[in-house]
C-alpha cells in the first residue's frame, strides 16, 4: 500500500475576526475570508436626486463577483437594530464592479455596487442611517 491516500490535516489562517456560526446545532469559529472589503455605493432620495454616498469596510464569507448581489436586509451581529421600513426597497444591490488594487505588496478590494434609489428624501435618510448604524458605513451627504 505504497500509494495509498494520506490525510493531511486541514490548516487555516485567520484573517482578522471571527464569526460564529450555528451549523446543525454546534458553534464554530469561522475567519472572515475576505475581511476589510471597501464598498461603495450611492444614494438618491428620487431617481433625480441624490442623497450621498455610503462607504467603508465590509466582511464577506466569499468575495462578491460583478452582476451578484449583496443583501443588507439581515444583521447577523448586531439584531436588536431593526430593518427601517423603506416600501419598495428590498435592502439588495447588485454588484457593479469589483477592483482589486495592489497595495505594498497586498491587495486592496473595492466593490462598487449599484446606486440604491430611494423614493424620497425620508427613505434616503433612513437608509443611511441604517447602514452606518448596523454595518460601520459613512454616509457623505450631498
């Protein structure tokens, strides 16, 4: 049995912080596989007027490719702050780009999803509000 199948233990490195998931009722310790992702993305308060921009870091599991989406309808770490309700808005936006800029030797990711258009100022605001309440984005008004 000179060629038989030898298991390698599995090795992980951890990013930066850890998530915990429920699978099928045990606890375990996930690292974040890309931790620190630059999103961006706009806001208008009608299809004609723009509200601000919201931007900062995002961790995702998997890294988000052009033409999926990202959802911001469930927080998962902090549930006690409740989903604003914006009619019509779905709280998922699809991703526009992804930029992978090289950075001192490691790399920087920025996606760059679809404007999010609100149907007026009011909805505008309580979406920016929500996003730099439950996911660390800043909001610039314009």
């Amino acid at each position: 049995m000179g060629d038989a199948l030898v298991r390698q233990p599995l090795q992980l490195a951890v990013l930066t912080t850890r998530v915990f998931i429920l699978d099928a009722g045990f606890t375990q310790h996930r690292p974040h596989a890309f931790a620190g992702v630059v999103a961006d993305l706009s806001i208008f308060g009608s299809p004609t007027a723009s509200f601000g921009v919201a931007s900062g870091e995002l961790d995702f599991e998997v890294l988000p490719r052009q033409g999926e989406i990202v959802s911001f309808a469930q927080l998962i770490s902090l549930p006690a702050i409740a989903l604003p309700r914006i009619d019509g808005f779905s709280f998922q936006l699809r991703v526009a780009n992804v930029i992978h800029a090289p950075r001192g030797g490691s790399f920087s990711i920025m996606v760059l999803l679809e404007p999010a258009v609100m149907r007026n100022g009011a909805d505008a605001a309580a979406l920016a509000e929500y996003l730099e309440r439950g996911f660390g984005l800043g909001v610039d008004p314009f």
